[in-house]
C-alpha cells in the first residue's frame, strides 16, 4: 500500500489482535494524532479465516468469514471522537 500510495515517508506495523485489531489500530492512530506524532493515518484491516475454518463443524463456521475495510483519519478529528 506504501508504494501504491506513493507514502515513501509512511510507517506500517501489523496489529495482531482477531476482531478487535481494527479497534485497537482507530485508537493507537488516534494517539498517534492527538500526540501530534503524525497528521493523518490510514487503517487498513483484513481477515481471511475461511482458510483455516472446520467447514463441518457448523456451530462455529456460521460466525466467522472474511472481510476487509478501511479508514483514513485526518488530524482534524473526523474519524473519530471521543466526545
């Protein structure tokens, strides 16, 4: 994404956490921008677990798929508040 965005000067770090990982990314971007450490910060998050589903146990695959999503947030508090 670095590339494809030409954001030679960004930083990317990888946030292992299951379902509350894009959570916790609004909330370390939000520190990152109330600190003034950066201006703005894209999220990106993504899951792929029908790789690893037991397809025949079907008290657990209903609950989980894939999905993807996204979030810029600009230092203007846009994406996110706390008020």
């Amino acid at each position: 994404m670095q590339a494809a965005l030409g954001a030679d000067k960004a930083v990317a770090f990888d946030i292992n956490a299951a379902c509350s990982g894009f959570m916790f990314a609004l909330h370390i971007a939000d520190a990152y921008i109330k600190t003034g450490v950066y201006k703005t910060a894209l999220i990106l998050g993504a899951e792929t677990l029908s790789k690893i589903m037991d397809w025949n146990d079907r008290s657990t695959c209903v609950l989980f798929g894939d999905g993807a999503g996204a979030a810029v947030g600009p230092d203007d508090g846009t994406y996110y508040t706390d008020k």
